[in-house]
C-alpha cells in the first residue's frame, strides 16, 4: 500500500482545540515535503498528551506540533490510560506509545488495517483488544513509509502521581483476566 497525502478542508472535526494542527490539512507540498524528511523505521516512540478533546503529539524535528489522534483513536488511548492505570484521563496526562510493525517484543494491543478512511485521508484500524476502530492521519503512516497491515502499541502512562508499579504485573489477580484470554 502506498501513502496518498491529499489536501482536506479545514473545520473537518469541531471537537478539537483550536491550537490543534492537523498534518492532512497542510498543502500538498508542505506535507510531501515533510514526509520525505522522515526515515523508515519499524518503530517509533511518541509521547502523548491528553487535550480537553483528544491526544496528541509532537514531533518537533519535522515541524509537526499537535498532531492530534482523533476519528476514534482518542476513546481507545483512553480505554488504554484507564485499564493500564485505574484512572480516567485528564488534560495532561501523558502515555509513552512505542508504535511498531514487527510483532516481537513486549505490546498492549496491536492495531488490524480495515480499510482507507472514507472521508478525507487516512486509514481504519481495528484496536484488537479494545474492539474500538481507530482511524490513523498520514503522518503515522508516513512513519512506516506505507499503510502497515499490523501495528503494535506499547502503552506506558507517564505521571508523578501514579504509583512505581507495572500495572501489567497486577492487573491478572485485580481482574481474574488478562489479554491474552480477551
């Protein structure tokens, strides 16, 4: 699959904050441009931040700054803050997401492509262990330089408050279950 940066009309999402800047709304050239800047990786590691309506991140090296994750994929960073900590999410919270292609290693969930985004650009993922879609911008997929198949999320909340525990390590006894028997 290859990547199809299309130019989309402003105001598409009324949700989000109005500092939020989006890569699919940048001109063609200016995104082109951007995306030829990044290498291919397998894996990237984003620190995300709670807004008042959705996640997002920078990625200050290639001029992107809140690039937000909206189109369903903010109700699934949410299910994974409150699972992984016991908390609702509030504005700032923040989460390490190590996003990858390869199935080795240790990861939360892994994101199943559907199929291209019907409206604008972008594409569909199914959250396996959520069972939420998630809809991914260009800009992650110009990350992996194609539309991956399968992507792997490793979630890690980041808080002063939160306790020094892995809650992967508790979670079994807390809940009787784990992921591998969703």
């Amino acid at each position: 699959m290859s990547i199809n940066i299309i130019e989309m009309p402003v105001g598409g999402y009324d949700l989000l904050d109005e500092d939020i800047q989006r890569f699919e709304r940048l001109p063609v050239s200016r995104a082109k441009s951007i995306a030829d800047s990044i290498p291919k990786r397998s894996s990237w590691d984003l620190l995300v931040y709670r807004t008042p309506s959705c996640w997002a991140f920078d990625m200050d090296e290639y001029g992107v700054k809140s690039e937000a994750l909206v189109g369903g994929t903010e109700k699934a960073l949410d299910h994974w803050y409150t699972e992984l900590t016991g908390l609702l999410p509030s504005i700032g919270d923040k989460m390490n997401l190590t996003v990858f292609t390869q199935g080795e290693g240790e990861y939360d969930t892994k994101l199943v492509w559907l199929y291209p985004a019907e409206i604008g650009s972008g594409t569909e993922y199914l959250d396996v262990y959520s069972k939420m879609n998630c809809w991914l911008c260009p800009f992650l997929q110009a990350l992996f330089k194609e539309v991956p198949e399968m992507i792997y999320l490793r979630i890690d909340p980041v808080s002063d408050y939160l306790p020094e525990i892995d809650i992967r390590t508790v979670m079994p006894y807390i809940t009787g279950t784990s992921k591998e028997n969703l």
